[in-house]
C-alpha cells in the first residue's frame, strides 16, 4: 500500500495580496509536512506538492475551503514516499510564464474536453492534437498523433505561431499539456491569433491517465518531480525515447554529470556506468564532474535547508 500523494493543480483566480496569502500558504504546508513547489501570482496558484495522504487530504480541504478556489481541480496520484525533498512557495508575475500573459482564461479560453470526450475526438481527420510543452518532455512521452513544437520553454510558442498559422489554420486544435495549465493560456492564445476551434484536454495526461488509462500516450509523462517520469498509459504502453547515446529504447532521463553541460536528456543504464554518468566522453573527462550514483539525478545540497527562507512574516501566524 502507498501512503503519500501527489498532488497537481492550478486555479486561475484573482488574489489581492499575493505577499500574505503566501504567508498563511507557506505556514500551512510547515504545520501539516507538505513539500513542494507552489507559485501564487495575482492571477492565480500553481502548484504539485506532496505528503502523507491524511496531510494531503487536510492540504487539500484547507486550498478548496477558499471560495477564490472553488473551481480548482487536484490530480491526485498514489506514491511511496514524498515526491520533493523541499518546500519552496514562490510569488511570480505570472503562474506559469509565458510569452503572452496579456491573455486572460478567467475570460477567453479553449473549450475544456473531459478525458473520455478528448479521446472520442483525437483521432478526427480534421483535428489537430498539438502538444504544448517544451521538447524535453515531449521526447519522453506523447500522444501517438501529436503535433510539437521545437520549444525550449512555455514562453516560445509566439515565434512559432506564423508556422502554425500556415499549417493548421481552420482545423480544429485541441490542446494538451501534463496538468492544464499551460493550455489554458495556450488555448487563449491561439483565440487571439485567429484560430476559431480551439480546445483543451481538461486536466492534462495526468487526468487523461488517471480517468482514460492513458490509451496512446506513448513513452512516459515527464512531471516536475523526483519521479522524473510517470507511468500513463495502462492500455498500449510503448517506451519512445532513445539513449541520447547509443540510440537504444529508454526512458531514463538524467542530467548530464559535467555541471557547465548539465543536458537533460535519456541515458540507459549501460551508457551512464559506461561514462559515469556523462552524455559523452568530452563530459566524461571533465574534471568538475559530479559524482554518478546510478541515477543521474543530482539534488542541489540540502545541507542547512531551511524551510522558512523567504518567509517573511512566520511570527504573525504562530
């Protein structure tokens, strides 16, 4: 049996004073063992947490018990111990940042499909199922007829927006990221531009999976915690992405040992013994690399970690 959650939602919502809801947030999650990583903005929270299930259920009941959230949605999925090793509340211009955050959900968005209803319409011949997340983590995982984007980052779609203009302008999109919020200004977005149908999977591939069995997500989902990966599809599971160096199927996402390369990319278990970790001999002689434990993830030091950095006002709330 597993004992913890992990915990992925948003809520796009006006908050008056980012500073001292981030107060009462951050010494909420001290006193019930939450870690994590949550943005507040003047438009909104954003979050994915973790804990014990009974912290999680109280987190939970605590966020929705805010009428400014009634409307927020968490994904939930099982785990065997936390999913963070920190907790950082952070205030942000924007809760996801993007090249367009003139656009506003709360007013325009793309039409929310629920998971089964995306599914009934995926594989229409004049609908177009366009991934909105960066390359990285489309390489370890999409839906089997997913149009990308070479995108580093969220905030890059703008320069392609000429392209998709040419390319998809009068078919039906239907937008997709791992929990729905980057869709929800994506969606808003491509209104703006002049596309007329545009939709959202409601939820993103966690819900997809979760409600769907994740059917022809191929790969895995990359999420924005230790997991790295996480297992969606539970109907017609493939493995997509290769050895970043001998081109082998793997889903096995590492950091480059050598910090000054520090690449993101799938390394099988025999490559990284093989180079200790590195993505190539270069970075395997560099003489400032990391030390290669076999997973190739490198936790920044946790030595003197104090939770209560940034937290300015933690007497009014004791």
């Amino acid at each position: 049996m597993k004992n913890y959650y992990i915990l992925l939602y948003y809520c796009y919502t006006k908050i008056e004073d980012p500073e001292l809801f981030k107060e009462e947030h951050h010494q909420f999650c001290l006193d019930n063992n939450i870690l994590g990583r949550i943005i507040i903005a003047s438009e909104g929270l954003n979050g994915t947490v973790s804990g014990l299930k009974e912290d999680c259920e109280k987190y939970m009941a605590h966020v929705k018990a805010d009428a400014r959230f009634d409307k927020l949605e968490f994904k939930i999925e099982e785990h065997d111990e936390h999913g963070f090793k920190k907790l950082h509340v952070r205030i942000k211009p924007e809760i996801v940042h993007s090249g367009f955050s003139y656009v506003d959900p709360t007013k325009k968005t793309g039409i929310h499909l629920e998971p089964h209803q995306f599914k009934a319409m995926k594989d229409d011949e004049d609908v177009v199922v366009l991934d909105c997340r960066s390359s990285y983590e489309y390489n370890l995982g999409k839906f089997n007829n997913a149009e990308t984007m070479e995108i580093d980052n969220f905030r890059d779609i703008p320069a392609h927006i000429d392209e998709l203009k040419e390319k998809y302008k009068g078919k039906k999109i239907v937008t997709y990221c791992t929990g729905g919020i980057k869709c929800e200004k994506a969606s808003a977005y491509l209104l703006d531009q002049g596309f007329e149908n545009v939709y959202q999977l409601h939820g993103g591939i966690i819900k997809y999976g979760t409600e769907q069995g994740g059917e022809d997500f191929d790969g895995k989902c990359y999420v924005f915690d230790n997991r790295i990966g996480a297992d969606i599809n539970k109907v017609n599971p493939v493995v997509v992405s290769e050895c970043h160096i001998c081109h082998t199927k793997s889903d096995r996402m590492v950091n480059c040992c050598n910090p000054s390369c520090n690449i993101h990319v799938a390394i099988c278990e025999s490559c990284g013994w093989e180079l200790d970790g590195a993505c190539s001999v270069e970075c395997q002689s560099n003489e400032n690399r990391r030390p290669y434990d076999g997973t190739g993830y490198y936790q920044k030091n946790t030595n003197g970690y104090n939770p209560y950095i940034g937290f300015y006002r933690k007497k009014d709330f004791l």
